[in-house]
C-alpha cells in the first residue's frame, strides 16, 4: 500500500505497518515538491508536480495537475517491479 505524504504539514504519517510505503511527491528536479512532508518515514518519492492526465471527454489536462497523489500510482508502480524481482 502507497500512503500519500501531501497532508497537513504539521501532522506526521501516524505509525506506519510493515508493508506500507510513505510516499513523497518531488518536482521536474528531484527536489521535494513544497507540499510534501519530509522525514525519514518517507520511503520512496516521484513526481507530483506540473504533471498531465487524460481529460474527461478526451485530450489531456494542463501541465498543472500537482500532489503525492499523482505520485502514489507512481510509486506503487515501482514497488510491483521491485516486488517481482
């Protein structure tokens, strides 16, 4: 499971069960994106910011989409490659 690091800054993930992946969302530079916590819980970061997705009625949205969870799916992604190795 990929949990979403973009929550109240001032709040922390909570205690995390073996199995779960704290996630952060990172810019075009790999730098962390403003809106993502930081901390050694987070286990695995990709990009969350000025991403595009499909559009409801076709085409794609503005490179404006932004938050760990654009991220997450990314993440989760990577965690099934690396699972399967």
């Amino acid at each position: 499971m990929a949990l979403p690091a973009g929550a109240d800054p001032g709040a922390g993930p909570g205690p995390l069960s073996d199995g779960v992946l704290g996630v952060g969302a990172a810019t075009p530079d790999d730098a962390a994106a403003p809106f993502s916590l930081r901390g050694s819980w987070v286990d695995l970061a990709a990009r969350g910011t000025g991403l595009r997705s499909l559009a409801p009625g076709g085409g794609v949205t503005g490179p404006d989409l932004q938050g760990t969870s654009m991220a997450a799916p990314i993440v989760a992604g990577a965690a099934a490659l690396l699972r399967e190795r």
